[in-house]
C-alpha cells in the first residue's frame, strides 16, 4: 500500500526528458525541508492506493514515461514493487530522489535522478555520500544552486567525484526566482563544466504556482 499525493500527465519539466510528455506519481512525505522546496503540500496531503490501483490509473493515462517522485519517494516500502511493475509493463521509469536515502536497491532498470543537496537548501548535511558508487551510465545527479556558494560547492563535488564520465548528465538548476539562470550559465562558461544548466520547464509554460503539471 503507498500513500499518493497526486498523479497527474503533463510535460516532463526537467532533466534530459524535458519536454516529454510524462506521468508522474507523485509520493506523500518527506523527511527533508529544503530551503527552496516548491512543493511542500506532499509532506503530508495524499491517499492510500494499492500498487495495482496505482498502476491502472497510470495506465490509462496512456503515456510511455512515467516518473516516480514525491516528497521522498524512497520513504515508502511499496515503491520498490511499484517501479518493477512499470518497468514490467514496458514503461521508461524515472525515481527522482533527494540523495540522502540509499539508491542501492532501486531496481535496475530504473533511471535515477539523484539531487545533491548542496548548502543553500539547509538539508546538505544529510547527503548519503556512499550513493554515488551505485550511480551508473543510465543515472542523473542534479544540483539546485541558490547563489555562488552553492555553485562552488557543487563544482568541487562534479570535479571531485568524475561525475561527467560516470553518468548521463549532471544537472545545475537554478533556484527559480532566485538565482538569474543568465548569471548560472556564465558561471558554468567560464570554468568550462561538462554539466547541463536546467531550466524548470513547467514553471515557464504554467505559473510556478500550479498544481498538478
């Protein structure tokens, strides 16, 4: 049994998949409270669904790509089952995960998008650092950067741990509203990183404000 907070079909608002059509299965809980979090409604709201209820409700929403979010998605027991049963319906399968609870056991198969929280989220002592030696070549490792210091903590990781060699693509992403994505990307130009710069892409097309995209 899992507690969801929502699931919903719309347009996949980051990572290598933005701009595909998506359905995300958003999980209730989480036992971080970033700094910048833009959707503190899932620490608590949701309702109880089976993994079969679950898995009828994706299907009929008729989409290949389903991504796995929460809150904290790793919290929850069932979702171990859940995301072999996608993956066993043929569907590409994304977790997103706030990186401080072991990705060991997601199963393969299962595209893990892992952020790295660095200081201005208040939550980057919790970073599970034994994780990135179960990243592999399928993986993404993102970094949600408010200010300078933020950015200098995540090079020295990126530097540090191989990243770009190691995974499909390290994620930078500006703190929407905060942090100008212009200066980000002159940042990242001028110490030539192999990284991406992410743009939130719901929040462009839909008001940062909507539920439910």
């Amino acid at each position: 049994m899992l507690t969801i907070n929502e699931i919903f079909h719309s347009i996949q608002g980051e990572s290598t998949y933005a701009g595909r059509p998506c359905v995300f299965v958003r999980l209730t809980a989480c036992d971080l409270r970033c700094n910048w979090c833009d959707t503190p409604y899932a620490f608590h709201e949701g309702r109880k669904m089976s993994v079969d209820d679950v898995l009828a409700d994706v299907e009929s929403r008729g989409c290949r790509t389903v991504e796995v979010t929460g809150g904290e998605p790793l919290l929850q027991a069932d979702v171990y089952p859940l995301m072999q049963r996608l993956l066993d319906a043929g569907k590409t399968v994304l977790i997103e995960t706030g990186g401080h609870r072991s990705i060991a056991n997601v199963p393969a198969g299962v595209i893990r998008i892992m952020d790295v929280k660095c200081p201005g989220s208040g939550e980057s002592d919790k970073n599970d650092w034994s994780n990135f030696a179960h990243l592999t070549k399928s993986d993404e490792v993102k970094f949600v950067i408010a200010d300078r210091r933020d950015y200098e903590f995540a090079k020295e990781i990126v530097e540090r741990e191989n990243l770009p060699a190691r995974v499909n693509a390290v994620l930078f992403s500006p703190v929407h509203g905060k942090l100008d994505p212009k200066q980000l990307s002159e940042w990242v130009i001028a110490d030539r990183l192999d990284v991406r710069v992410q743009l939130q892409v719901h929040k462009y097309i839909w008001s940062p404000e909507t539920r439910g995209v």
